[in-house]
C-alpha cells in the first residue's frame, strides 16, 4: 500500500466498530462483531453468493462480475435472478429453517443496495462494500441514512448445501473460470 | 496512438489534490458495493474531469493499491484493457491497465 493508503487504511481498522455504528444506526442497539478485514476482492453480492474471488455487480457493464443471462440492470428482478443461478427461490420469512440457507436483498431509493447471508447460528452475516465483513441481527443494516442500506425487501431461500454439493459448486465455477480464461 | 472521449484540455493536477480528491472518494464510498454510486460522487467525476492529466496518477496509485479507480481510467480513455475472465477482480482489472500504460508509453511517469 502507498503511504496515504496506509494512513486510510489505519483511520478504518482502528475504531472501526464506533466508525460502522456512526454509520449503521441500528448496530449501536444491537450486537455486532467484525468478522473479517476490509477488502476489495469481493462486495456484499459475492459474499452472499459465499463467492470470495470477485465482486459481483451488474452495472455498469462488463465492469464486475455478473452472472451471465442475467440482466444487467440494478434492479431487485435482476438481483433475484443472479441469486436464482445459484438454487435460491423467493420466500417470504426471515426465520431460521435447519434446512435451508437464506439471503437478504435490501432495496434503497428503489435499488438494490446490499446483500447480506443468514448463518447457521440464525444471525446475518455481510461484507461492507470494501470495508468489514460483519455479523449482525437480521435488520441491523436498515435505515435511510447517508451509509445505511435502506430496507430488506427480499427474502430467499434454498436448500442448505452438504459438503458434497459445496465441493460440486466449487468446482462448476473453477470450469467456468477455466473455460472463460480460455476462450477470452 | 491514445484514443480518449474526454477533451484534450486537461485541467491541472497536482499530486496533492490527486490524493486529495481519492482520499475523499474512498472515505464517502467505502461502504457501498454499487460501482455507479462510486463513479457518481463528486471526487471520482473530478478525477476524471481531469482527463489525460490524470492517467499517470492512477496509474501510479492502481500500482500501489489496487481499486475501483480502473473505471476513471476507462472513462478518461474510452479503453477497456480488461480481459472478460478479469471482471470484478480489482487486482487483475489494475494490472491490465497497468499492462496499457506501458503500451501507451506512461510507464515512466506511473514509476
């Protein structure tokens, strides 16, 4: 990093809880951890789809990863498709099922904002833009404020994944990174 | 030869005010994933209303630290470098354009 990134860098990581609660108005009431460092290898959308290699973003175009056949336009339709690639289906409860993995699509000024992914435990856990990742209570990112993601407007579901089916998963994207490396 | 959609009358830039206008953008957009809301604010349309004058310094900065800033430099440009299986990988999208620079002669001055 070059020294002015360093300096940045070093306001973010230290304070970086009373500087996320200045931002989220709802993590002061509630409880929070840190979870991972800030990082600009993946966004919120990535870290939902448990994707840690690339950020996911449908626009502009050609700018971040976007699964392919799905539009690339920043609404929830097209937020609920690219989460369809994955297996995941419209739901309408936030509940912890033992069987089932879920998401969060949040909407602002009527766009999609952030994305966050229920745990095991029942709470959520989100990747911050390039900042932290985050565990936090399923609303705790709602709020109209300056940095606040507006409001959870889409819940989905699928059925949680066994190793097996991760390892499966792992590898269909390591082929198709292969095979887009290998035709570009 | 250097194709841009932006004038050719750059405005001047200083490395300081450079920094400036990045340091503000990376404080205001940290937290948002949306790429359209980071090449919206104010500093980054600044940065880019730079033109030319500002490719050295993004260069320079991509090398030392990797960041959405490639998409000022496609804006200022109307280039795209970066290869398919690259998109959404900051590293890789920096080295590609970092890969152009050196084609279109920035090399020396992003050292």
């Amino acid at each position: 990093l070059s020294i002015r990134s360093k300096e940045i860098y070093s306001k973010l990581v230290l304070n970086a809880k009373p500087r996320l609660e200045s931002c989220f108005s709802k993590l002061k009431t509630g409880s929070f951890e840190i979870t991972g460092n800030p990082t600009r290898a993946y966004n919120c959308v990535a870290w939902a789809a448990e994707d840690t290699s690339q950020w996911w973003w449908p626009v502009p175009p050609g700018a971040a990863y976007w699964p392919d056949g799905v539009a690339e336009e920043p609404t929830l339709v097209a937020f609920v498709q690219a989460f369809g690639t994955l297996g995941y289906v419209p739901c309408e409860s936030p509940a912890l099922e033992p069987r089932s993995e879920k998401v969060a699509i949040y909407l602002k000024n009527g766009a999609p904002s952030h994305a966050a992914r229920q745990l095991p435990n029942g709470r959520w856990t989100s990747k911050l833009g390039q900042r932290e990742r985050i565990e936090h209570d399923f609303d705790a990112l709602e709020g109209n404020g300056l940095h606040e993601y507006g409001q959870i407007t889409q819940i989905m579901s699928m059925r949680r994944k066994t190793s097996l089916s991760r390892f499966a998963a792992w590898l269909k994207r390591l082929v198709k990174l292969w095979r887009s490396s290998f035709f570009c | 030869m250097l194709v841009t959609n932006k004038s050719e009358a750059s405005s001047p830039l200083s490395e300081d005010s450079f920094h400036a206008m990045v340091s503000e953008w990376e404080l205001a957009t940290g937290l948002t994933s949306d790429l359209t809301e980071m090449s919206a604010h104010p500093a980054f349309r600044r940065i880019v209303d730079s033109g030319r004058a500002a490719i050295p310094f993004l260069l320079r900065e991509l090398k030392a630290d990797p960041s959405f800033l490639v998409l000022a430099l496609g804006e200022i440009t109307g280039e795209n470098p970066v290869p398919r299986s690259a998109k959404g990988k900051v590293k890789e999208m920096a080295k590609a354009w970092l890969a152009w620079g050196e084609r279109n002669g920035y090399c020396d001055e992003a050292q």
